[in-house]
C-alpha cells in the first residue's frame, strides 16, 4: 500500500529525478512537474498528499503556485514543502505566511527531507484533516466547509454513496475497495474541473460516502456525468465473469448487483435550512430514496 501521493515541483531535472526515484523507493506515488501551471493542473486531475515545491521556477514563482492552491477550496489543504536555495530569515517568513508547512534549503539532506515530508503527512492525517485512502479533506475540514454553507448562498450540496461495496470487499478484498474509493475521488475531481467552479469542494467523511459543495448552474448535468464516468470505469475493477453476469454471486444464491452510485441533492436554492445537520440529513433521505428507485 503506498504512503502517500507526492507531487514534486522542481525544474532541475537532476534534483526532480531524484526526489522521484528516492521517494518511490520509500513507497510513495510520485509524480513530477517543471512547472508552477502543470503543478495546478496535476493538482485539479488528482489531489498529491504533500507538495515539494521550488521556489525558483521559469512560468511562475513557488510564492505564486502556494498562494494559488491556498486560495482554491478544494486544494487549500495540501501540506507544502517549499524547496529553494535561498536561506534568508524573508523568504522563509514569506513562505510560512502563505501558508507554507515548511522550508528545507538546497543542497538539503535526503533523509531529513523524507522525515520532514513523513511527518507533515502523518500529522496532517492525524489532525483527521484528510481520510488516508482517497486524501480528500474529512474530519474538521469537512465541518469547516459545512459550517460556510450556512453563511453563504447560491450552493448544492451533492451526497454521493457508492452502492453495493459491502459484496464488492467481500469478494476481492479490502484493497481492491480502496482502490475503488481512489477511482471514485479521482473520478469525481475529473468532473469538478468539467463542470464545476475553481472553488467547489470533494470531502470524503468515510467509508463509501463523498460530498461535493458547488456553486456551479448545471447541478443536474453533473451529477449525471458522475454516474456515467463511474459505471463506465467501475467495471474495470471486476473480473470478467463478474462483468457479463452483471454482479457477485452470494452465498445465499442471490447476486449483488455491479457498484453503482445513488445521488441526493439539497441546495439553498429550493429550501431553507436551519442548520447543517438539517442539511446533511435532507441530502442522506434523498440518497436513500435515490437507491429505493435504483433497486
């Protein structure tokens, strides 16, 4: 199982090549850019878990790419590292004000770059600020965001379930299913930067459950583009024989059907809510009245 997803963003191939293998070697996804724009854009594609971040960089300066992640909901959590040659007491302070979780100096020392970037992961983690399958925000950041709904307007809250994942686990496996919860997150950060707004957020609160809070128009376009994407891609995840029959044979002689999502929608657009329990549950009773019609 991977430690975590790392994005380095360095335009010195050398030092690049060697984050990347020296990390991967450690058990870490990483991935690599050159440049501050394809830092972003890998960032919408796919959340890293921690960004090493050059400062010096030929499109644009690391200070720029931080402070455009810090102000974009739904990258404003990933730990930052920021990387540079520079060893000035106003840089650092610079850095750290942008929200920046640490600074390491070249020519740095590996081994404390990889307990640096292990510790912000973990306490990031620890924090209950991101669920460690999938790295989207959980915990305190989900109720932050849940909390701005009620001083905010023009929103849908979108409760996505991933039906039948029980049977799935039982079948092939705990790994397997967490795989299939990274396929649903990167799959819905595909549709976000389809059909959404730079500011919309994904949370995972846990298990098979996902919320997305947007302020985009064509909520019903969305969501209907997010269960074609996942029966298109989620086939991939059986075997074939589980594929052309349709679903898992179970021991009691009945078969449970291939992963499906089912949907509620709430927005303050057509109710009024008192709080973001009243929110929450409305959203949860349309999910289960979504699944009721599917069955």
């Amino acid at each position: 199982m991977s430690n975590g997803r790392i994005l380095v963003v360095e335009d010195d191939f050398d030092i690049s090549n060697m984050l990347r293998i020296f990390f991967t070697g450690q058990g870490y996804n990483v991935e690599v850019a050159a440049r501050g724009g394809d830092a972003l854009e890998q960032c919408r594609k796919q959340l890293p878990d921690l960004i090493v971040l050059d400062i010096m960089l030929p499109d644009m300066d690391g200070y720029a790419v931080c402070r455009e992640l810090r102000t974009n909901t739904r990258t404003s959590h990933i730990p930052i590292i920021f990387l540079t040659q520079r060893d000035e007491r106003s840089d650092r302070i610079a850095g750290l004000e942008l929200g920046a979780d640490d600074y390491i100096t070249k020519p740095f020392d590996i081994e404390e770059l990889k307990l640096r970037v292990r510790t912000a992961i973990r306490t990031h983690q620890r924090l209950n600020m991101t669920d460690p399958k999938t790295g989207l925000p959980s915990g305190r950041l989900l109720e932050d965001q849940l909390r701005d709904l009620m001083r905010s307007a023009n929103w849908s809250l979108i409760l996505v379930g991933i039906d039948h994942l029980r049977p799935f686990n039982d079948e092939y496996g705990f790994v397997a299913g967490d795989e299939v919860l990274r396929f649903a997150a990167m799959m819905m950060n595909e549709v976000m930067n389809e059909k959404g707004t730079l500011n919309d957020f994904i949370g995972h609160p846990g298990n098979e459950t996902f919320i997305i809070i947007t302020k985009a128009n064509d909520v019903p376009g969305m969501t209907k583009l997010l269960r074609e994407r996942f029966d298109e891609g989620v086939k991939s995840h059986y075997n074939f024989i589980h594929r052309e029959q349709g679903g898992i044979d179970l021991p009691t002689g009945e078969t449970a059907p291939l992963m499906r999502l089912s949907i509620g929608v709430v927005s303050d657009k057509t109710q009024r809510f008192t709080d973001i329990r009243e929110i929450t549950e409305t959203a949860a009773e349309f999910r289960r009245m979504d699944q009721e019609k599917s069955a």
